[in-house]
C-alpha cells in the first residue's frame, strides 16, 4: 500500500496548456503539502493544507491552484504552464502542521516545452 | 522563509567510510530533521532531534545539533554503496512549515 500516492509521475506538456497534479494518502493525516523541487535538488514549498483549509500559501504565481476535496487529497492545477514551470512536484502529508515527519510521494516529473 | 543550508554540496567517499555533512539556519526551531532521497525518488524521513537535544542515533546515523552555533551534522557510519543519495536537513521554526536545505549529494564507491 503506497501511503502517499501521486499521479502522473512523468508530464510533458506544451506552454500555455493547462494540467493537473493528483495527490491522495492512507496515513489519515490532516495536512499535506505540495513542494516544487528545481534542477539543482532546491526543494520549495508551494501550499500547505490542514483538514481541507489553506494554511500555508508562499509566492506562488496565481496560475497554480489547490485543491483539497477532503483531506486525504490534495491536487495540484496549473494554468497557461510556463517554460519555468518545468520540475519536480512533490505532494507530502504529516500529522499535525508542520513539526512532525513529512511522507513524500514519489513525485511528479513536469516538463514544458 | 529562509532554508537551511548544507555543506558540503557534493561528497564522495569510499564504501566503509563513514560520512558527514552538515546543516546550518537561521531562525530559532523547534526540531530539525534530515530525510534522504534517492535518484529520482520522494524523500525518505530518517532522523528528528528535538531542540532540547544535543545528540541522537539511529543504526548507523548519528545526529548532532548545536542551537547556540544554529547547526546539525549528520554522520553515516560504515558507509554503504546503498547509502549513496541527497540528504536534506529540514528545520521546523515558528512558521509552521519545513524548510529544507539545498542538499548533499553523497556518492559512495565500491
């Protein structure tokens, strides 16, 4: 059983199309992240969720929106996608917000072109 | 927010050695931990100490932490080839978030 799960592992999409992330976990958590990982291995975080309310949203371009349906998912849309939206999208969930051990998906590989 | 920081950036080392990397921030936390990720994989958790905490192990992963000097080292003990990843540490402050450093590559060679 994959306790945080990510789908599609690997995108590849033309600029200006718009495309989705979905996340899900099993660990009955109450939060769960989304971070962006760069080609040098810097990994940001973009929104954070607790019991489906947005907590934490850093400067992320309105072209990216969550959404959290209930709290074990919590997907990932992008907007007219930008040549600079090419990375690694990782979904992560923990107990409590933010003190404890993230689980991290496997990642989701998205390239623009 | 600011990010901890890793040093070194890259490590390459001989399978038995053992490996340290280090860690530093910049605001005061609540914990910090270090996760390692394989290529091309998410990040694994292995190790959370406590700002109350000066030391900790775990099998072969040996963890200190020094809030006067705000830094963390991480040492691997009798390094495998398996050991060979990106080793994030992550500091938890008063942000209710986790902030991650740039990581270390450790490579260890058979």
């Amino acid at each position: 059983d994959t306790a945080v799960s990510q789908t599609p592992k690997y995108l590849v999409t033309q600029m200006g199309n718009d495309k989705s992330i979905k996340c899900e976990q099993n660990l009955g958590h109450d939060t769960m992240y989304w971070y962006k990982q760069d080609s040098k291995k810097f990994l940001k975080i973009m929104f954070s969720y607790n019991n489906k309310e947005l907590i934490i949203n850093e400067t992320v371009p309105n072209r990216f929106s969550p959404k959290s349906p209930d709290k074990a998912h919590l997907n990932l849309h992008i907007n007219s996608l930008e040549l600079g939206d090419s990375a690694v999208y990782f979904c992560a969930s923990s107990q409590g917000q933010g003190f404890g051990e993230l689980f991290f998906g496997e990642g989701s590989r998205l390239t623009v072109l | 927010s600011q990010q901890g920081e890793e040093d070194p950036q890259a490590l390459s080392i001989q399978e038995g050695e053992n490996a340290t990397m280090n860690c530093s921030y910049k605001t005061s936390i609540n914990n910090l931990q270090w996760y390692r990720q394989n290529s091309g994989r998410g990040l694994v958790h292995l190790i959370l100490i406590r700002s109350n905490e000066r030391e900790k192990h775990s099998g072969r992963l040996r963890v200190t932490l020094d809030t006067s000097k705000k830094s963390s080292s991480l040492l691997i003990t009798a390094s495998r080839a398996a050991d060979t990843a990106s080793y994030f540490c992550v500091s938890s402050g008063s942000a209710r978030q986790l902030t991650f450093g740039s990581g270390t590559q450790l490579t260890v060679l058979p």
